[in-house]
C-alpha cells in the first residue's frame, strides 16, 4: 500500500482511486440542491402534472431496468461494482453495449423522474450541471483506470461506444 492505495507490482494502480461513495454523493447533492431551490422558489415543470401519472413511471421503470441489467453484467462477469474496487473484466454486454456509463445514466434518469414526480423544474436542471460534474470527478478517473488496466481492448471499447449514449 502506498498513500492508502494499492499498487501492483508494476507501479500501476490496481483501483481507481476514488472513494465509494463520491459518484453517490455527487448525484446525491444534485438532487437535494433542486429540491431546496424548488422549496426557495418553486418553479413547475409545463405540463408535468398533467402527465406525471405515465412519465414518472416510465422514467423511473426504465431507470431501475438499466441498473438491473447492469447489475446483472457485474454479477456475470464476477467483478465488483463498486467503484473503489479494482476491475476483474471489462464489461462490454447488456447495457454496457450501448453506453460506457449505463448506471450513472440512469441515476440521471432517476433524477429526472423525481423531478418530474415532485413537479421541480430546478430538479431536473441540476442535471445540466451534474454531467459534467460527474463526467470529471467520477467518470474521466474511471477511465484513466481502465485504460490502463485493460489496454487497447478498452480504448477500442471507447472507440466504438459512447460515454453516455
């Protein structure tokens, strides 16, 4: 161990380096911010309560479908989920096939439907700033990680799949 981190033989870190809870805490801090704006100035989202019956399910069924899927991947692969644990297998099936960041999209989607259910519009606009919050703080580490890990086979994954959708 060095500096609390775990270095393989080779000098490359075999995590990336970022606390469990960071992604959750970032994601977690959007929401709340938008909840509190909402509650200081309430701002209605047009036509959200009027459609909310069918949108908040939606959004919300085809958030929670994603995560399972995805969890489904990492129990196939064996690898942990946790993104302060190192990877055993690049995931390149299920919703990995479409998006490199399939959970963290559909956290994004989970926040959408709460702003939606809570009829914020300031709920779904710290999801402007939240994409690229994450897309520095949580998600460029985890990149640099795999890369490093797994070589051309994850830069070519880059290649041919987006970061988001």
């Amino acid at each position: 161990m060095e500096n609390g981190h775990s270095i393989s033989d080779s000098g490359m870190q075999e995590n990336p380096d970022m606390a469990a809870w960071r992604p959750a805490a970032i994601e977690l801090s959007a929401v709340l911010t938008g909840l509190m704006l909402h509650s200081l100035w309430p701002l209605e989202i047009p036509l959200a309560a009027g459609l909310a019956w069918i949108a908040v399910p939606l959004i919300m069924g085809l958030a929670f479908t994603i995560i399972a899927l995805g969890c489904r991947e990492f129990a196939r692969a064996k690898t942990s989920i946790r993104p302060d644990r190192g990877a055993d297998a690049l995931i390149r099936t299920g919703p990995f096939r479409w998006s490199r960041n399939p959970l963290y999209l559909s956290v994004g989607l989970l926040i959408a439907g709460i702003g939606v259910w809570v009829n914020s519009l300031w709920v779904l606009v710290t999801l402007l700033p939240l994409v690229p919050v994450m897309s520095r703080a949580v998600i460029a580490r985890e990149e640099r990680y795999l890369e490093h890990k797994f070589g051309q086979v994850y830069v070519d994954y880059k290649q041919s799949v987006r970061r988001w959708l």
